[in-house]
C-alpha cells in the first residue's frame, strides 16, 4: 500500500459521504496543504464550496492570516484566487454570497461559535438567527442557505472537536465529506496520507527531531533486565 497506509475495506460515512484522515507533523505546513487541497478539488472536480472548522480563535486568526498571505502565489498557480470569511452571525450576507459565487469560496469557524450557534434547541441570540427565518434575510434561515451547498468540511485538528455537542452540529452542515487533518487524529477514520516526524525530517520540513530513551546506569553482564 501506499505511503504505508493500509487500505480500507469500507468508507467511513461519519460526516457526509466519508471521513478522510490526512496526518502531518505540527509544523510541516498542514494550512498550506489543506488550501491546495482546495483549488485541487475546484480544478479536477468544480467543487467550490469549503468550510474550514477550527477549535480556537487564535488558530481561526492564524488560518485567515495563511489565506491572505498566500493569496498571490494561488493566484500564480491557479489563475484564480479563493474568497474566504470568517463567520459572523450579525452579518449573513456572508452566507448568501457563499452560497451564490461561482468561484472558490470559503468560510472559517471556529467551535466556540460553531457549538452554541448550531445548537437547533438552544435559546441564544446566535441559535435563533442561525435556525430562524430572517426578514432581512429573504425570509431564509441562514442553516438552510448552508446546507444546499453541500460544503465539504475540512476539521483542523479534529481530535480537539470530539464532543457530542459539536459532532452534532457539524451534520447540521450537511456535508458532501470532510476532510480531518492532524498530527495526533484521536478517531481514526479513512486514512489517505502519513507525513509522520521521520519523512517530515528527510523531506527537510522540520529542522530537527528528538528522540526521547532510556539511560541505563550501573549495568553489568550478569543483571537481569526488562
């Protein structure tokens, strides 16, 4: 098998069509690769629609910022440049042009936002306006403007958004499939690609690697050991 991976009998259908594992070291440019992914799948397949979900605002504003720093070498690539925003719930015209643009569009959550908003039983100001019809929305629920673009979900670091709460609320997405990438995945699902910290090292990715043994002292021929 390639890269190592065993195949799989059967796909994992836990958000969407499937569940693909992607690990990475930490460190080895796992946003980057994720966005490529990106243009990738616009270009092989016309796919168009993204959602990148994060567990914290610090990584959401350090996606955003990889987004806006790689713009012009997409562009270079691809002849094309990918239109992404982070989701604001005071601000759902967002949504409609998410949905409407024909080009590559993504939106950028992260949990905290994500779990208590798309929580249909919950009584906040952001679980009301994300499940409700909303005049100055075209009478639309914004949920429903989501879910007809059948987005295919990318998780960054997915062993982090484990909880029942927001697994539950990612299907409200309805998801065509997603894609999890991390360096430690606590559910392993369909794995497609492995750059663990040895190949990170040989493709000169990382600067270095630490191995972690043991020291034995005071040892002699004739002791028994473990």
């Amino acid at each position: 098998s390639q890269n190592n991976i065993k195949q799989s009998t059967s796909l994992i259908k836990d958000l969407g069509r499937c569940s693909l594992d992607i690990e990475m070291e930490t460190g080895t440019g796992k946003t980057y690769v994720y966005i490529k992914t990106m243009f990738e799948l616009n270009k092989k397949y016309g796919w168009s629609k993204f959602i990148v979900v994060v567990p914290s605002i610090a990584i959401r504003e350090g996606v955003k910022k990889t987004f806006e720093i790689t713009t012009d070498h997409f562009m270079e690539y691809y002849g094309k440049k990918a239109r992404f925003f982070v989701y604001n719930s005071s601000n759902l015209n967002q949504l409609d042009n998410f949905s409407s643009n024909s080009g590559i569009n993504v939106m950028i959550i992260n949990t905290q936002a994500f779990a208590s908003s798309l929580k249909e039983d919950g009584r906040s100001k952001e679980a009301r306006i994300i499940y409700s019809k909303r005049d100055e929305f075209g009478s639309r629920r914004p949920i429903d403007v989501i879910k007809a673009n059948r987005p295919i979900i990318i998780l960054d670091e997915p062993q982090k958004m484990g909880g029942a709460v927001t697994q539950k609320a990612l299907k409200n997405f309805n998801p065509l499939f997603t894609l999890n990438y991390s360096a430690t995945h606590a559910v392993q699902h369909n794995t497609v690609y492995v750059l663990d910290a040895l190949d990170a090292f040989n493709k000169r990715l990382v600067k270095k690697i630490e191995v972690k043994g043991f020291e034995v002292k005071n040892f002699r021929g004739t002791d028994s050991y473990l």
